[in-house]
C-alpha cells in the first residue's frame, strides 16, 4: 500500500500543530518536543517527495523493493535506537576509550543502511540505476560546494558553526538534497 502525499501531508500538519498547542498547555521535554517537530517536517519532507516524484519513479521489480524495505526498515530503525542510546550514554559515560565506542554506535546501522542502497541501485534496471546514481552524485556535489563554502566563510570568521555539528550533518544533508534533486532528475528520463 502506498502512501498517499495528502495522507502524509495531513500527518505532518497534524503532528506539528498538536505539538505546539500541546507545548502551550503543558511544558514538554525539549527532547520529545524536538523529537515530534522532527516527525512532523519529515513528514512534510516525504510528502513533497511523493507529490513531486512521478508513481512510476521506483521501475525496480516488487522483489526488489521488499528486499530493499526489508533490509532498510530495521537498519534505519536500528540508527535512530542507536542514536538515541549514544546521546543517553555518552552524558553517563566518562572513560575516553568507552566514550569513542558510544559515540560510534550510530555508525553501525547507518552503515547496514548504506549497504541496502548499494543493493539496490546495483540491482536496479539500468534506467533506475542510472537515475539513482545521477542523484547520488549531484546530492553529493551539491553538500561539498556547501560544506567547502562553509569552510572558506568560517575561516573568513563570517560564521562560526562548531565543526562537530559540520560533521554531524554531512550525512543527513546528503540524504535530504537527494531526495530534493531525484525529483528532479526522474522528470529528465520519464
């Protein structure tokens, strides 16, 4: 069953203003109310997605794609978990060596998730793959222009972001500014 971009859009507009009258009446933790924003635009995000990409963009076979969910749905789900336990342990953590080892647990799955998207693209027709790596490629072009422009501007003292947040989000960037540009480039080819 797919998901409808209504569907999603309604979701997201229902999560984001339920958050915000529910944070007027009572105070929420500033991790659970970030949390719930989080969703909500993701789901925005996933929406735009599924408005702009055209039904037939995934060409790839049903087997294909369960195989993908199958191994992308747990990898993703084990990186959010992940997440979540590193940020818990690393402020009850003090030892450097042990501290490296929370810190990198996120790693793991993100690393399962890489390798479904590998499957999957090397899997894929020609004309799937071929629209894939196009916007792999010009996602990632674009987050290094903007990550050596952020580097040129700090050296410069024009911004001053601390380079571990830099760093944190070179992943997730790259996620988002491939779905923004697969929208793009799936209209050239269909």
């Amino acid at each position: 069953m797919t998901v409808k971009a209504p569907a999603l859009l309604g979701a997201s507009i229902a999560l984001v203003l339920g958050t915000l009258g529910v944070s007027r009446l009572w105070p929420l933790p500033s991790f659970l109310a970030g949390l719930l924003y989080g969703t909500g635009f993701g789901l925005l995000f996933a929406a735009f997605l599924r408005w702009r990409l055209p039904d037939g963009c995934d060409a790839s076979t049903p087997s294909l794609r369960r195989r993908y969910l199958r191994e992308f749905t747990p990898a993703m789900a084990g990186y959010v978990l992940g997440l979540f336990v590193s940020l818990w342990l690393l402020k009850r953590v003090e030892e450097p060596m042990l501290r490296a080892l929370v810190a990198l647990l996120p790693v793991a799955p993100v690393m399962l998730v890489v390798r479904a998207v590998v499957r999957y693209i090397r899997d894929a027709d020609e004309l799937q793959r071929r629209i894939e790596l196009e916007s792999v490629s010009l996602a990632t072009a674009t987050v290094s222009m903007l990550y050596l422009a952020g580097g040129f501007l700090q050296t410069a003292k024009v911004i001053d972001i601390p380079s571990g947040m830099a760093m944190f989000w070179v992943f997730p960037l790259v996620c988002l500014f491939y779905g923004l540009v697969k929208t793009v480039v799936v209209r050239r080819y269909r």
